[in-house]
C-alpha cells in the first residue's frame, strides 16, 4: 500500500517505540500532573507538529544531511542543548521563587507548553536520524514514489503516538488529581507526582481542589498540634 511492506510490523514497531519513555513522555507527564489534561494535549499537539517537521525532513531527503555532515549535526545537537539548559533555568528559577511567594502560580499558558513540545522535539537530532533509519526498512525497494511511502508510514507512526500520547496524558492528569498533587507548580522538580502527606504526625494533607493552585495543606488541627510540639511553652 502507497510503496510499502511489512505494514503491520512497522505498526506494531512503532507502537512499542512510542510506548518506550523518553523526554517528550516525561514533558506530558509533567505538564499533565501539574496543570491539567489540556496542557498535557498542548504539549502532545507541539510534540506531534515536530514529529511532522522530521517526517517531512525524511521524505524529503533533508535528514539526510544530519546523517552525513557532522556540521550540521552538531549545529543541532548544539540548538537542542542549549534550550534544554534553557528548561533547566527556568525550572530552578520557578522553584527558588515558590519558596518565596506562594501566591504566584508558575503554570505556563497553553502556548508556551506548545512550544515546549515543539521544540524539545524538533532540537533533538535523535529524532532526525531515527526516521531517516527506521522508515526506509518499510518502503519498498521498486516502489516509484519513495518520498509518498515515508509520508504515509510518518502519518501513520504520528497518529499511533498521539493516541499513546493521549492516554498518557490522561492518566498523568487523573493520577494526579487522585494523589493530591501539589499542581500550582509543573517544573518543580521536572513534574514529579508528589504524594502529600504528614509524616511526622501520621495525618495526611487534606485536598483542596478548589484551591487556585491546587495545593494541599494540612488541617488546621494539624498544624496547631505540631506548632506546639516543636515550640513548647
């Protein structure tokens, strides 16, 4: 179908592939837990529109280049690099400042999650030079129109991950909200779920989630009780 072979493997492949974790899993993950099921499919939808860019490349032979100019590769490896420690940044920056004033929520708009998958996955050379190996082992060889066959298998390989993604995202989102996770702020500590609780009194955090950030916080009783413990009279 469309020059190509071993349709059903590439599917079941690229299936397993998408399943695998990585940076663009990890980035859902995050902004799932922490702001919410549609952050999570904004940050899908850049992923995906990425993931097109490289498709596009590889059908059209511009992987190619990354392949065999190490110019060119390092030229990304460089760009992807360097919005990373970017992240990174403005991760540490968003966490010296929830220590400061709880008031601010760090929650990043809808487009800046977009472009946080976007280009997290557009930077990433890997990417580039995965499609360039992958999809040439299910076009065939005498097929006339080689540049058709990759945009069929890419399309085919986006829509399977966006599913995946999806899901994952939707999970992420209702884990979050069943664990009662602190949800003002995603990057602290990359979106890591946080289960709250009061280990030193053994009562756990009461859930908030009309709260504007969703922060959890101890009953009152609570606190009063262990304000006394550690400051005596």
């Amino acid at each position: 179908m469309f020059g190509t072979q071993d349709l059903w493997l590439f599917v079941v492949s690229g299936l397993l592939l998408n399943m695998t974790p990585g940076p663009d899993s990890m980035l859902i993950m995050a902004r799932s837990a922490g702001q919410g099921f549609k952050a999570g499919a904004a940050a899908i939808l850049g992923i995906c529109s990425g993931t097109c860019v490289h498709i596009a490349a590889a059908a059209f032979g511009l992987s190619a280049i990354l392949a065999t100019s190490a110019e060119a590769f390092l030229l990304i490896k460089l760009l992807g690099a360097a919005y990373l420690l970017y992240i990174g940044v403005q991760m540490l920056r968003t966490k010296s400042a929830t220590h400061v004033d709880q008031t601010t929520p760090a929650a990043a708009s809808l487009g800046t999650v977009y472009r946080q998958g976007l280009l997290t996955n557009v930077l990433n050379p890997k990417v580039a030079l995965f499609f360039l190996a992958f999809l040439p082992q299910f076009v065939a060889p005498d097929t006339a129109d080689k540049t058709l066959a990759f945009l069929f298998l890419g399309a085919i390989f986006n829509f399977n991950g966006m599913l995946w993604c999806l899901l994952l995202a939707w999970t992420s989102a209702v884990a979050a909200q069943k664990v009662c996770v602190f949800r003002g702020h995603p990057d602290t500590h990359f979106g890591m779920i946080r289960p709250i609780v009061s280990v030193s009194s053994g009562h756990p955090f009461r859930c908030d989630p009309d709260s504007r950030f969703g922060v959890v916080r101890p009953p009152i009783s609570v606190c009063a009780g262990q304000l006394f413990r550690r400051h005596p009279a």
